[in-house]
C-alpha cells in the first residue's frame, strides 16, 4: 500500500516515527507529511532515514524539505492509497471536518480520493469537548475511520482519555480501512478455528502439538481487512488479532462448543486449528507420581470439530479445511474433501516437519473439480490474504 502519513503537533508525534517504521517493514511504502506544529516535535531526517522516503512539509526551505510546488498536494493526494493522521490535534480535525485548506496535510486531505484514517491524541478536555466530537461524527460520515485514544497518564500531568492509540493497533486498523473489500465477503460472518488444542493429563502436564496459530490468526487477520466479519475460535498462547472477535480455548471439547454456538450465525467455517486427535482417557485433578517401570496412558478420540459442524450445515454454508499430509498429498486431501463433504481442502505439505513456525508456505486448494494451483511459497500472512483471494473469487463465480 502506499500511505501518507499526516502528522501534527502533539508530543505524541514521536509515536509515528515508530508507525513510519513498523509500517515500512510491514512492506507498505510511506511518505510523511509534516504540519509546521508537527514539526517542532520531529525532524523530517528521522521520518526519510525511516521510511526511505521524501518527507513533505510546509516550509520548504527547512533541511530535509521537499520542495513544495503548488500541485504537489494534487500527486500526493493521488498517489496515496490511504491517507493516515497520527498524531490527530483537535485543530487538524477541526480543519478536515469543515473542508478548510490552509496547509499542505489539509489540501492533501481534501484532495485526495483514498480512504482516511485518523488516530487523534490530545488533553482529555479537549477530546471530550463537543466541538471536537461533532466533527469527529462529521469525519466518520465522509466514511473516514477512527482509532479512538486510549486512557492514561497525559503528557500534560493529566489522567483521562487522550492518550494515543497503541501503535500495532493504528498499524492493523490501517491494514483493514485500506484494504478494498470484496463483494463476495464483505459483511459475511466467516467463523474460523485455529491454533493447537491442549489436552490435560494433570495440573502440570499436557498433550498438544507443534502447531502455533500463526496461519490461523493471519487467516482471520485477511477476512477481517476485506469486510468479513470474522469469530475467531483460538487455542495456543499467541495473542488474538485487533479488531477480531476472539473466543480463547483449550481443549477440543472447548473448541467443539465454541464453534457450534457459533456455527448457527455463520456463512461460512474455516477449519485451521490443530485439533489434537486424542486426549487421555482421565484427566487427574492431582499430579501425577512417577512409578517404576514402565507407564501406560489410555487415549480415546476427541471430537471431529470440522466433520461435526459439516454434518450440521445449512445448505448455504461453505466450508474450508485443511490438510497436513506428508505423503500423496492430492490423493489424501481429496478423500477428506469427500468423506467430510467439505467445499474445499487447503492441503500443506508437511514433509520434515514444513509448515509449522516456518517461514514460508505453499497451500494447495482441492475442490470438486480437483486440485487447482498452489498459492505460495509465501509468508504467513501474504499466504493467507491469497487464500481469502483465491476463495472469494471461488464463491463469486458460484451460483447463489
Ligand atoms: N479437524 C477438526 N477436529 C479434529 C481434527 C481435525 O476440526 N478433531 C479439522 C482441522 O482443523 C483440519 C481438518 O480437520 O481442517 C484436518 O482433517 P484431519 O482428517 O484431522 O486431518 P489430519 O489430521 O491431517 O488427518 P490424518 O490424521 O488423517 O492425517
């Protein structure tokens, strides 16, 4: 994506040499637009040497300026592919709400066609006055987005609301408001299980797997930002993605009564959880004493989460699963398409141990048809938003 990032005189305006950062990481290119107030809080040299790219501002004869030529504001406005104001002031609001445009961030702001987003920060008194407010109402109508601040400490010696947003979430809700969303998905409820399921033997002690959660999370992450609205039933210990319902489980048993109650408000199921297969027979209240010897432990099945939310599908419900094969791969992937009646398998070649906490991944999809091409190798999260691609182009050209 590229994004200007506005930024405004706040002591706050250090946090977005940080966002610059993350989001230049994150592989999105960024240009900075510096207000003359946001100046006095951050150089423009920290915002290039972060980003690699020009910084803007009012001034042109300051360091690091760019120059300023009277269009600049009209190619910056088009060039951007969203537009995001970290740190917000109330006089920035203020100007964008009324359609003033005074400086170089204004005009971009009016300009522009791309979405907006705004992460304000300022004295609790002033956020709270309902000026401010209204034009914040006023913003949200022009379809613009907000990351509301947080409460804290300010740095005005005050405790209230104010403080800016966490920079990871400005960083996902930036993710989400600039992503197009797709017809097919957009507004869909997509429930979606992931990460490892954890049996206990005692207190102490319990069965899992090597699985983290990762495809899971970043698949909920990719239906979220293209307008699904995504029930996210997690086990593991990896923390649950902004913006994400999230239901924590651990168990299969758990995971099994989450997703039902789920299940009935959903349109479609995206089975990615490593659901441990057995659990062992008893789970002792106490720990468990060593004995001499040799030890048994009896296993009995857990639940199939996937089949049994299958066997309770409306017609209208889609479902995804996954298959970890390390061996005939195709073969396997399109028997469980078949015995568990599913729309389509995403098959991950497992061979040595592939697939978990690796880098990079290739997922093949399976339908009725057969096997399509493989998406990847990709990273995680590039892997996941070309799944939700590849399915909603899938079901768009699918018959209601
Ligand atoms: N699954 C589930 N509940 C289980 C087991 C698996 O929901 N108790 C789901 C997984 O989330 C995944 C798919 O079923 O989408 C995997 O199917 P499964 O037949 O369990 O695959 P493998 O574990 O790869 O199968 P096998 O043991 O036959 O190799």
């Amino acid at each position: 994506m590229q994004i200007i990032l506005g930024i405004t005189g706040g002591v706050a305006a250090y946090k977005s040499a940080e966002l610059a950062r993350l989001l230049a990481n994150q592989g999105h290119r960024v240009r900075c637009i510096l207000t003359e107030a946001g100046a006095r809080f951050i150089t423009p040299l920290t915002l290039t040497s972060l980003t690699g790219e020009p910084c803007y501002g009012a001034n042109p004869d300051q360091g690091e300026w760019r120059a300023n030529p009277s269009i600049e504001h009209i190619e910056l406005a088009r060039w951007a592919d969203l537009v995001a104001v970290v740190p917000a002031t109330a006089n920035i609001l203020g100007k964008a709400a009324n359609g003033l445009a005074s400086d170089l961030l204004s005009t971009v702001l009016l300009a522009t066609r791309a979405p907006v987003l705004w992460a304000p920060a300022m004295n609790t008194g002033m956020w709270e006055h309902p000026a401010v407010q209204a034009n914040l109402v006023r913003l949200r109508s022009f379809g613009h987005a907000v990351v509301d601040p947080g409460e804290g400490v300010l740095a005005c010696g005050e405790e209230g609301s104010g403080k800016l947003a966490e920079v990871a979430a400005i960083a996902e809700a930036i993710q989400v408001h600039g992503t197009p969303k797709l017809m097919s998905l957009s507004g869909r409820r997509v429930l979606i299980t992931a990460g490892p399921t954890r049996e206990d033997l005692d207190p102490v002690r319990t069965l899992t797997n090597r699985s983290t959660g990762t495809m899971g999370i970043e698949l909920a992450r990719a239906f979220r930002d293209v307008g699904a609205q995504v029930q996210l039933v997690l086990g593991g210990e990896l923390p649950a993605p902004w913006g994400v319902e999230t239901i924590r489980v651990r168990s299969a048993q758990q995971m099994l009564e989450a997703s039902e109650a789920c299940w009935v408000g959903a349109d479609g199921l995206v089975a990615a959880a490593a659901v441990a297969d057995q659990r062992p027979e008893s789970s002792a209240s106490q720990k468990m004493k060593k004995v001499e010897g040799a030890e048994s432990l009896v296993l009995v099945r857990t639940p199939d989460i996937l089949a049994r939310l299958c066997a309770a599908r409306r017609p209208d419900q889609w479902v995804l699963g996954f298959a970890a094969e390390s061996e005939k791969h195709l073969e396997h992937a399109s028997e469980k398409l078949k015995k568990k009646g599913l729309d389509a398998v995403l098959v991950n070649d497992v061979q040595g141990g592939r697939a978990f906490g690796a880098q990079a991944n290739t997922l093949t999809p399976i339908t009725a048809q057969g096997p399509h091409p493989p998406l990847g190798p990709l990273a995680k999260d590039q892997l996941a938003r070309a799944v939700v691609q590849w399915w909603a182009g899938h079901l768009a050209g699918r018959p209601a």
